[in-house]
C-alpha cells in the first residue's frame, strides 16, 4: 500500500522515465530508432524494473496515466533528437489494458499533435496476448491507432497463443520476433530455421522484421547474412537514459 501511493507520486513526478535501446537497421549499419522501456527511480530503492511495478500499476488501475506518461517523454526526447538533425522513430510498448481504453488513440493524437512529431516516427509495441480481451474494443482502438498513421509492431513475436492468426488480423506494419529464437541461433538449427521462415514470412506479408535479445556478434553476423531488417539486444547496446544516447550515438560514428 505504501508502494503504491509511492507509484501515484511517481507518475505525477520526474520518478517514472523511459530508458532506450537503438535498433539498428542492418543493411545500412545505421540507428534508426530506440525502443522506450520504463524504468522507476524510487526515491529509497534505486532503478525499479517493470516487472517489480507494472503488475502493480495494472491491479491500481494506472496503466493509461502510465502509457501517456513514457509517450509524453519519450516522443519529448525523439523531438529534441530530430531537432539535433537525426532522423530516428521511437517505439513505446502498450499493455494489454491500454488496448481496452478507447481513449487512447485521441490522447496520442493530442501528444502527437502538441509535441510536434510525425506520427509515423512513433511505433507502438502490442503483445500477441491483446486479442485473449475483448476482441472487438481492442480492434477498434487499433483501427483508431493506425488511422493516426503510428506503426504497430507484434512484440514477443511467436510466444503468443495463436501467433499466425493475429498476424494475419491485426493491421501491424512490424514484427518483432521473441528473443527467445535468437538464444543459440548459431549453434541450433531449429532456431536458424525458425527466424529465416519468418524472415520470409514477415518479407510476404510486407511487414518489417525486427530481431530482438542480440547479444553477441555471432548471431549479429547470421542476421545480416540472412538479410534481417534491424536487430535490438545488448551487443548493439543496453537500454540507457535519455542523457546517454545523443553521446552514445556520437561515440559510434
Ligand atoms: O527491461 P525490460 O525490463 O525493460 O522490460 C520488461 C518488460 O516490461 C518488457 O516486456 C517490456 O515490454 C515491458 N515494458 C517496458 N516498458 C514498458 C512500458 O512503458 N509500458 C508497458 N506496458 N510495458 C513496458
Ligand atoms: O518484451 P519486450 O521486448 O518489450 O522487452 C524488452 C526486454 O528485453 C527488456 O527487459 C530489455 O531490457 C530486455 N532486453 C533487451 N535486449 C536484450 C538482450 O540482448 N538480451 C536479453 N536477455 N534481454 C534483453
Ligand atoms: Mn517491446
Ligand atoms: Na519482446
């Protein structure tokens, strides 16, 4: 309970913050974007990870102040990095209630709009699970979305229940394949398999594909062999504070 009104506090302060991790397109070797995940500096117990406050924001009812706060941010931050003369998107993810809020898409509108940033440098990241809700809410607030001109993206790509049917319902543009099929891509041919068939598949369906949990050179190097689109993962760089990246992007070039 003292966690909680801690977590009211944090959302009306400068406590709740997106960390960023680049995506890097492959073919050109460039960044082209960071994926925003939120981080909670508590005032006593350091740098909280989601996993110890999402649960809690989602039981209290906190989800859309939570969503609009990491857009609020994160599309503040992808201004002043367009403004610096870099041409880069940013992806927030979205939690299966905020699909249920059909206020959503206005209030992107409304931060889009008042923030000054083109719609289609923003992504957002929707897990194969939100379809298990209400189907028909959670279409309309996708239709509502995608007629913003936002991208969405599949997160978790093939962990979900019924993976190839939301991919052929849901109006996505991207992809975004589970790190869970990268881990010993080089040494397990399942796994080989199963991310070039979706390589292909993503190539067919017109879609981006996003490989995510790169972690070392190894499947790096596999990934532009196969011609994968962009990669994400800790040996391209960890999620980092806002103050970080400008500097992080400077130090590679
Ligand atoms: O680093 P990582 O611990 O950042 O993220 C853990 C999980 O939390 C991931 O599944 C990620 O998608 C989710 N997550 C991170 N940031 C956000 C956010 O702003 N909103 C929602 N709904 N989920 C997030
Ligand atoms: O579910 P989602 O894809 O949004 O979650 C992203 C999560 O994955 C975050 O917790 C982030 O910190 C983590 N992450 C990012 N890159 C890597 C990586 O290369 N390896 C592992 N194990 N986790 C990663
Ligand atoms: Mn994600
Ligand atoms: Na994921």
């Amino acid at each position: 309970l003292e966690t909680l009104e801690q977590l009211r506090t944090a959302l009306d302060t400068e406590e709740l913050v997106p960390y960023y991790q680049p995506k890097l397109d492959l073919r050109t070797g460039a960044v082209i974007g960071v994926e925003a995940l939120v981080r909670w500096q508590h005032p006593t117990r350091g740098l909280l990870t989601p996993d110890v406050f999402l649960p809690l924001a989602e039981q209290a009812g906190l989800m859309r102040r939570l969503a609009l706060r990491v857009l609020e941010r994160s599309l503040s931050d992808l201004r002043g990095w367009r403004e610096a003369g870099h041409d880069l998107s940013v992806a927030v993810n979205l939690s299966v209630s905020n699909l249920q809020d059909i206020a959503l898409p206005d209030q992107v509108g409304m931060l889009l709009d008042s923030l000054g940033v083109p719609a289609q440098s923003l992504t957002l990241e929707i897990t194969e699970d939100v379809l298990m809700a209400d189907a028909a809410r959670t279409r309309q607030v996708l239709d509502g979305l995608r007629r913003l001109g936002v991208q969405l993206s599949i997160d978790d790509y093939g962990t979900g229940y019924s993976s190839l049917a939301y991919l052929r319902a849901l109006p996505v543009n991207e992809l975004k394949l589970d790190r869970s099929f990268v881990r010993n891509l080089t040494s397990d041919p399942r796994a080989a398999a199963i991310v070039r068939s979706t390589l292909q598949l993503s190539r067919d369906l017109g879609m981006t594909m996003v490989v995510e949990g790169v972690e070392d050179a190894d499947a790096l190097a596999a990934l532009c062999e196969w011609n994968c689109d962009i990669a994400q993962g800790f040996h391209v760089a960890r999620p980092m504070p806002a103050a970080d990246f400008l500097p992080w992007l400077s130090a590679r070039s």
